[in-house]
C-alpha cells in the first residue's frame, strides 16, 4: 500500500511566474472565492436593512425630491461604513485565526497580490452593501418622485467612503487579526464621523474648511435642490480626489510594510502623493468660498414648470413637486377667489427656489420639500398677496393681518401663525393680539358679498398702512 503525505506549502514559496493575463485571471477568482466564503454574507442584509431605514429616516415624509435622496443615501455612510469596515477587519483576520492561510498562498500569485485579493475583497464588502441599500431606496423613491433623476456623483461620494472604511477594517484585520479587530475597525471609522461633525463647530472657517464628506453634504441639502444641475459640485469632486487618494495610501502603506519591494515602494509614495493633493485641493479649494457663492453661479437644472389655470390664478410649479400640486391648486382657487381683480393683486404665481428666497414678493411663493403642511402653504400662498408676511415690503398693519388671517382661515390654514409675525411678545402686546383674533372672526362671519364690497372699496388704504382695526367692518 503507498502512503500519501502532504507537504506544507511555506509562506513566501515561489511559484513560476504566470503571464499577466493568468494573474488576472487568476486575481478575479480568488476575488471571488474570497467573497463568498468570508462568512460576512449572512450580516450583509443586516447591515443594508439599517442602511435603509436610516436613508428613509433622513429622507422623512412628503414630497420626495432626487436630490434630497441622493444626499441621504450618501450620508449613509456614517452607519454603513463603520460596519462594513468591522465586516471587513473580521473577514481579513479570519483565515489567519483559523490557520487556513494556504488557500492564498497555493494560489501562484506573489505574497502583495495575495494581500492585495484581501483588500479587493474588503472592497467589494463595502460596495454591496451600501449598493443593495442604494438599490432598494432608489426603486422606492422611483415611485414616489415625479421628475428629475438621481444625482450620480453624491451617490458615488457616499460609495467611496464606504470603500475607504472597508480597507481601514481590512488593514487592521491584517494587521491584529483578533477577534477585537472588528470593534477597534468600527470604533475608529465611526469615531472619525464623530470627530468631524465636532470639528466643524469650532468656528465659521473651521466649517467652511471642512475635510468630512457629512459636512459637505450637510452644506449641500439647503442649496443643492431641483434647480441646480448635478454636474457642477466641485466640492464633491475634491472630496472624492481626497478619499479615494487615503484608500491607496491605506493599501499601499500595508503592502509595503508587509512585502519588501521597489515596486511597492514606489506605490507608497505615489499614494502618498495622491492623498496629500486631495486633502490640499479639499482644504483650499471651492470649500473656501461661501457655498452660495459657487452654486448661484452655476449652470441650473433644465426644466419646465407645470402651470395650471385655475380661472381666478395661473399656478405654476416645478415640476418635482407635481405630487402636491392638487393640493396647491386648491388652496390657491380659494385664496385667489377672495381677492382677485383687486390692485396689485398678481394673476399668475410662481414657485421660486431656495436661493431665491430675498426675491420672494408678489407672485412668487417658496415651497420647502419634506411634509407639506396646509399651514404652511397656506402662509407661502397668501404672501403672494401680502409679501410684508415673509418680511418684505415694509411691516403689516393690524388692519392687514386681520385680512391675512380671514385669507388662512377660509384656505383651512392657520391663522393664529399670525401672531409670531413681528414684534408682539411683549406683554403690553397680548390684548392687541386678542384684538386681532376678534377682528379675524367678524370679519369672516360677514357675508362673501359684503366681503368683496368692503376689499374693494378699501384695498388701497388697506394696502398702504392706512386702516386700524377700528377701520374694519
């Protein structure tokens, strides 16, 4: 009978060497391998469930626009990356606390492809996951939005930080691969969003300066919106030089303290270039300038706006926001049906956009996106009328809010958001205030015709400051 003996293949044996097209080959399959069989699958769906219901928590409710969830997937990563980056700590330290290193080093690839298969697989770690949580809120919001498409390049910001995590976990798996790997990945990739989003309260140049993808995006959420076209975010792209130049200069450093070479060094330094030029350009770029500067100078988003005649008032939207516009109409036709063919009082209005918002008078009107409150549209509508509401033109006189406040009454909004229009906390203010609501009930219980009859006999003493209270029916 002939006896079988295995023998051991050392570490750095030297195997012949294969054409590049072979180590590709070969690269890919261990790639692959690697994937599979690094014990991390099951907690992937774990990891893209929290993603997400913390991508829909940022998102809220209401009006769902491209670029509000473009950047709340992005933002993501301060949840998925950290646990990708633990996944990744304990799967690149896995092979080596179980003694099963030789798979890699049969494999006829040198020691530094070896690793770097490692890397690739920490890599591909990050991407599912934050891809399949991409996947499910992008095909949830396909069906709530109603026009425009996500914007490619705050999507991919997020995916680059969440590669950049996964590495740091892989680099310390390789390094300690201990059970505690996984925490210490977590603790310092989390720690490091943290310390950020800390950082950027020390002072107006420390924010402006920031070197965090979250603050980026916190900066972008007010301004980045329908209107503005996604191919122009130069803070995004500077972000992203930055990352993904810390991403090689993770892996480059790792291989060239593990496996001696000239090649290897040369990488190092090539990557330590690389991030060194993304943090300068992060640091003193476009971030350097107030953010409004550069967005209101930038090529804007090309659009149509909806417009619907309603008889009384042409109302017109954009048209991301054509899942409210019913309602908008509606309120509209009952504002305008009160005051139309007065003086001054516009035929046509048009949603404006956030940085537009000191341009705000008559005939424009601001919508935020999120929950549409009655309440609020129906402040935005009726400053259309009465632009002083929003703090332009001039302060309103009693005699005026007692007309806004029948206006919000009859669209079903809220009057009494009236009383937190100007300076009327004091207490010597409270029996004015009362005043004004007393007022706003007479003269909503007056008949429609003796209404009209009133505004338009009235409308331009009214309108010039010239009523008190004592003036109105």
């Amino acid at each position: 009978m002939t006896m079988q003996m295995s023998v051991p293949i050392e570490t750095g044996t030297r195997f012949p060497a294969l054409p590049v097209r072979s180590q590709v080959r070969r690269f890919g399959q261990l790639f692959l391998r690697n994937l599979w069989r690094s014990g991390v699958m099951p907690l992937l769906p774990v990891v893209i469930a929290i993603g997400v219901w913390y991508s829909r928590l940022l998102i809220g409710e209401g009006v769902v626009l491209w670029s509000e969830v473009s950047i709340s997937i992005a933002m993501v990563y301060a949840i998925v990356g950290p646990l990708c980056a633990g996944l990744a700590a304990w799967s690149s330290g896995r092979s080596r606390r179980r003694h099963m290193d030789d798979q890699l080093q049969a494999s006829a690839l040198p020691g530094w492809q070896q690793d770097l298969v490692t890397f690739a697989t920490a890599a591909g770690i990050g991407i599912l996951g934050y891809a399949g949580m991409m996947i499910i809120i992008l095909g949830w919001s396909a069906m709530k939005t109603t026009w425009g498409s996500p914007y490619g390049v705050v999507l991919l910001s997020g995916l680059c930080v969440v590669v950049l995590f996964s590495l740091i976990g892989a680099a310390i798996g390789m390094v300690w691969p201990n059970h505690l790997a996984s925490l210490l990945a977590m603790a310092l990739t989390g720690g490091s969003v943290a310390l950020g989003n800390t950082i950027q309260n020390y002072s107006a140049e420390a924010n402006a300066r920031e070197l965090t993808l979250w603050n980026t995006l916190l900066n972008l959420r007010d301004g980045f919106n329908p209107w503005v076209s996604d191919r122009v975010v130069p803070e995004l792209y500077e972000n992203m030089l930055m990352i993904t130049g810390l991403g090689a200069l993770v892996v480059a450093l790792v291989l060239a303290l593990r496996h001696r070479s000239p090649f290897l060094t040369g990488a190092l330094i090539l990557a330590v270039i690389w991030a060194t030029t993304g943090v300068f350009v992060t640091a003193t770029g476009s971030r350097s300038q107030p953010v409004a500067g550069w967005m209101a100078s930038e090529t804007t988003a090309s659009f149509a706006y909806a417009c619907n005649d309603r008889g009384v008032i042409d109302v017109c939207l954009h048209p991301a926001w054509g899942s409210v516009q019913p309602l908008v109409d509606e309120m509209a036709e009952q504002i305008y049906t009160l005051v139309s063919g007065l003086g001054g009082v516009p035929s046509k209005i048009v949603q404006i956009s956030t940085s537009d918002l000191d341009a705000r008078g008559d005939g424009t009107f601001y919508m935020p996106s999120g929950r549409i409150m009655r309440s609020n549209l129906g402040f935005s509508l009726v400053a259309t009328v009465f632009p002083e509401i929003n703090g332009s033109g001039g302060v309103m006189s009693d005699a005026e809010m007692v007309i806004v406040g029948w206006l919000l009454d009859e669209a079903g909004a809220n009057p009494g958001m009236l009383l937190h229009i100007g300076p009327r906390y004091q207490a010597s203010a409270v029996a004015r205030q009362q005043d004004i609501e007393k007022a706003i009930d007479r003269f909503s219980a007056l008949p429609p015709e003796q209404q009209h009859a009133w505004l338009e006999a009235n409308w331009d003493a009214l309108r010039a400051g010239e009523l008190t209270l004592k003036d109105l029916p």
